[in-house]
C-alpha cells in the first residue's frame, strides 16, 4: 500500500505538522535565498553599468535608505513565503497519502 518512505513522512509529519507551520526556525532557514537575491540587486544597481541609474542614484541621498529599507522587506517576504509554500506542499503530500489510504 505504503513505501517505507511514504509510511515514516506520514508518521513524521502527523507529529510535526502543527510545530512546522509557525516556525522562526524555518523562516530563518529560508532567508539566505532573500538574501542572495537582494545581494544580486545591489550589485546590479551600484555596478554603475547604467549610467542613467547611477546618476539618479548620486542625485538623491535618501535613496540609499529606500533601497535597504526595500531589502529588508524583500528578504523577510521571501524567507515568509518560502517556509510557508514548502509547509503547505508537504501538508498537501500528506492529505493525498491518507486520501489515497481511504480510498483503498
């Protein structure tokens, strides 16, 4: 009916599933992926390769602040949305595995 696989991720998941949805622990797992992208961001912006950017850039110093303010948002959404989306793929693989327990 079961593979041993399917067997221990039901057993597993029927004693984590409600300490794993609101976790700090995985939101901090998923941030270093926010991070890489917000890090590929800055460099793209102040690698001067478009000159129009670097000259808005030196035109106003507040926009410093705007785009690390904007990278920490960034970075929480991402690490947010990433724990929250792999949360709910491994819920959806456990309410199939016991829909198809039903079934049989």
């Amino acid at each position: 009916m079961y593979t041993q696989k399917e067997e221990a991720f039901i057993k597993y998941w029927e004693a984590h599933r409600l300490k794993k949805k609101r976790s700090l622990k995985n939101i901090l797992i998923s941030t270093p992926l926010g991070i890489i992208l917000v890090i590929g961001i800055f460099v793209n912006f102040f690698s001067g390769w478009y000159k129009r950017a670097a000259m808005e850039a030196n035109a106003d110093p507040s926009l410093f602040l705007v785009l690390l303010v904007a990278g920490i948002i960034i970075v929480a959404f991402v690490g947010i949305f990433s724990s929250y989306h792999k949360w709910d793929i491994n819920e959806n693989y456990y309410k199939e595995l016991l829909a198809r327990k039903d079934k049989k």
